[in-house]
C-alpha cells in the first residue's frame, strides 16, 4: 500500500461528472458523511451512461486488449460496417493509444490485468446491493437468461476459449453449452440461423438511463447539489484546498475533488500526473420492438451486437469506434448493427428503431481503469473503465470513499494506479 502523507477527511468534495462513476461516488462519500457537489457539463447520464447496454457482468468483466483484437487486421478495421473501426487518419494521441493498446493485447498482458479484476469482479454486485438498501429506487434484474449465440459450432469456439481462460485465471462463472433448438426454447427470440449457443449464469442487468438518473435522486436527496450545465475548465490545487472554476465562470472552493469525467477524464488529469491516454471506444444502440422480450441479456459475439430487455423493448448496441468523442452519430455504424442483428432474432423489427444514440466507453491502452489519488493529495481519478463502468461504477465509487476519508487506498484500487 502506498505510504499517503496524512491531510485532515475532507467534508466538502466536488465531484466532476454525472455518469454512473461520479454519482456512485458521490453516494458512497455521503454514506460516510461527506458534503458533495457534483458538477456536469450537460446533466445526469450525458455520456457512456445512458445507452449502454446495462450489463451487470461481473463474470465476463475482462480486460479489453487481447490476442483475438489483433488478429481483426487492419482491412476490417477501416471498414464502416466493420465491429471495430480506426479512421484510416488517426492523430497522435489515437496513435499513442493504438500502439499502447496493441502492445498490451497478449496472452501474458491479459492475464495480469485479468488478475487486477477478478477482486473487483467478485464485489461487484456487493456495492449495486448497498445501493439498493440504502434507498436508490431503480432495480437490478437477475438475469434469468444470458445467452450467447452463434450459427455454428465454430463460432462458438472462442467465447468457450476465452471463458476457459477467465476461468483459469479464478474468475467463476457458470455456464451450459447449448444447441440451437435449447437456446430457442430457453430465449424463443433467437431465430433458426442460431446453431450453437452458450448460457451464462449468476448474472444482472439494469436500465441504465434509468437506473443513472434514480441514482442522481438518491444523492439529491441525502442532500447534494446536482448543477448540471457546468463545464469545468480548472481545477487548481491551492494547498488547503481546491478551486473549481467552470465556463460561466463559477469558482468555488473545495477540500477535494473527484475527477470522473469518462472519455474526457484526460483534459483535467494531465496537470495532475494522468498521463494515461483515454480514448474514446465509440458505441451505437437503438431501441426496438420485439413479439417475444427476452428474459435477460441476449449476446451476438461474432457481430459483436449486445442486447438488453428495457421494459417491452430490446436495446440493441454494438460497434467500437476509435475516434474522437465529439464526432457526430455514424447513421452507417447504426445501420451495419441493424443488418448484423435482423437475421439472428425472430420478431423483431428492426426497422423500428427509437433511441438511436451514440456514447463513448472511456478506454485506456492497458485495458484498466485510472482510479484513486493523483499527484496531487486532494484530486482523485475516477474513470477510464472502458466497457464496463456500469459494472463497476458502484464498487469504483465505494472503494474511491473509503480511500478519500480514511487516506488509505484499498487493495483492490493497488493496480489502477492513476499514475501509472
Ligand atoms: C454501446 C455501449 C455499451 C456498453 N455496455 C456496457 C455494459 O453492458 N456494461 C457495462 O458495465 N458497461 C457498458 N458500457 C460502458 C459504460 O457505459 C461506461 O464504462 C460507463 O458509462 C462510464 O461511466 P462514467 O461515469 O465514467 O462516464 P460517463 O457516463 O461518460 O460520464 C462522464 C460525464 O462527465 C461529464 N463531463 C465531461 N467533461 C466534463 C467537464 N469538463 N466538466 C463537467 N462535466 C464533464 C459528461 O457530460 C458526462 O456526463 C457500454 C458502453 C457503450 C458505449
């Protein structure tokens, strides 16, 4: 554990984006009697937070870089339909984390940062539990069902490999191998191309936007201000405390400060010792309506197409887009996930689609989140979790509580290092 020079608990913290990350911490430093504000530049669930998929998938948590993304080779991923893509012109900080990103994707690479998840995998769900008991009103689902489906047994192969892997390196998870007609009779809105299947248990999912924005009520509740429409533009560490200065102008003290601002965690961070690139990994999902709503999640990894029952609708997201963050919505990418999914589910309309959105997973070269103290000992780093800070929003938050009030960092955060 690293030796931290001993500042008094801070009472009053600013926390700096309303996603998943930042208001999961927000609630975690009330729990220990913290007065937060927390400042966005838009408002509750403006970024990664609201179209997601809402997975609750501590079993398959992994780390993004691995020896299977390499061998997509650079023809697939210039193309526009293509599940991952590169701008054929990438600038030098896509560079930098391309090139960071390609070193970390081997088997031995995978395997440490594995190592790094699996403490935080096993209490993922401990911290959505808290929530729910300490009031916040939106509900996590068990997952009754969570397949996996391909057309053929081939296809089927890499996600049985890669679970063998994730086994052997400790994380449990459970899981049958099923044929086509099994996976239909357990989830009828799989279509006959489906020839091979995987079942996942133990797993949850959530209504994301739902869920984000129950979240922010909880903490507006236990008495934090919420002042969206804030984009901060300084934070600058004064010795006794720190100063948050937005673009309207606002400048207010506090005694510290929680930077979890997803994919843009790097323009208040550098100052502070982040050096680690986060980059924009850009998603598609839409809405539609579905005869037969399946009971959980439902996977397409070979088209790397999610989807998630809200309500009487199926969320359908896919697509990793290595650009800039600001870019508008690709209608081509929204369409290529239309086409990858309109032949592996019955039912569905795909040409209904509602909610068409577009989000950025805040991704780092090493495949790990940036989360705990900076070089300075009153600005913390919360964020960079890639494709799975709703997962691991809730602990990330819990944990980051203990290390502000207590100045002692939990094991679990050792690997995520926010100087690294
Ligand atoms: C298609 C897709 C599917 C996904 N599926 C899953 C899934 O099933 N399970 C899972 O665990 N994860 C999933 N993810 C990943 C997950 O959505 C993200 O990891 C997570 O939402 C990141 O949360 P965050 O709070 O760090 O960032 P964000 O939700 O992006 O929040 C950052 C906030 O900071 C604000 N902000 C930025 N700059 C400033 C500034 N200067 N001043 C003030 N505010 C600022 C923004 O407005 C934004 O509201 C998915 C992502 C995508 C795109």
């Amino acid at each position: 554990m690293p030796a931290i020079e001993p500042t008094p608990a801070p009472q009053r913290v600013a926390v700096l984006g309303a996603g998943m990350v930042g208001l999961a911490t927000a609630w975690f430093l009330q729990e220990r009697g913290v007065q937060v504000t927390v400042l966005d530049r838009t408002g509750v669930a403006a970024g990664a937070s609201w179209g997601n998929a809402g997975w609750l998938t501590p079993g398959i948590t992994t780390p993004l870089p691995e020896p299977a993304v390499l061998r997509y080779g650079l023809r697939a991923v210039l193309s526009p339909s293509s599940p991952v893509y590169v701008p054929p012109r990438a600038d030098a900080r896509l560079l930098r984390f391309l090139a960071g990103f390609t070193r970390h994707s081997t088997a031995a690479k995978w395997r440490t940062a594995m190592r790094a998840y699996i403490p935080m995998n096993r209490r993922a769900f401990e911290a959505f539990d808290a929530l729910a008991a300490g009031g916040v009103q939106s509900m996590t689902h068990e997952a009754k069902s969570f397949v996996a489906a391909y057309r053929t047994e081939a296809e089927r192969s890499v996600l049985l490999d890669e679970l063998a892997h994730i086994h052997s390196a400790g994380q449990e998870i459970e899981f049958d191998v099923l044929t086509g007609a099994e996976a239909r009779e357990v989830e009828p809105s799989l279509s006959d191309t489906i020839g091979a299947a995987i079942r996942l248990h133990g797993q949850r999912f959530i209504n994301p936007g739902e869920y984000v924005h129950a979240l922010a009520d909880s903490v507006r509740a236990r008495g934090a201000s919420l002042v969206n429409g804030s984009a901060v533009v300084g934070v600058h560490d004064e010795g006794s405390g720190v100063r948050v200065v937005t673009s309207a102008g606002a400048d207010e003290r506090y005694d510290a400060v929680v930077l979890a601002t997803g994919t843009w965690l790097g323009e208040l961070g550098r100052r502070f010792g982040v050096r680690t690139v986060v980059q924009a990994g850009r998603g598609y999902s839409f809405s539609i309506p579905i005869e037969h709503v399946p009971s959980g999640p439902v996977y397409f990894p070979a088209q790397r197409v999610a989807c998630t029952p809200l309500g009487d609708r199926l969320r359908v997201a896919g697509m990793m887009e290595f650009r800039s963050a600001e870019a508008p919505l690709d209608r081509r990418r929204v369409l290529a996930i239309a086409e990858a999914a309109r032949p592996l589910l019955r039912g569905a309309d795909l040409d209904a689609r509602t909610d068409e959105w577009v989000g950025s997973r805040p991704c780092t070269p090493d495949g790990l989140p940036l989360i705990g103290r900076t070089r300075s000992p009153r600005v913390f780093a919360a964020g960079g979790h890639g494709m799975w800070g709703i997962t691991l929003g809730p602990l990330t938050g819990d944990l980051l509580a203990e290390q502000i009030t207590t100045g002692r960092q939990p094991a679990e955060l050792d690997p995520f290092d926010p100087l690294r």
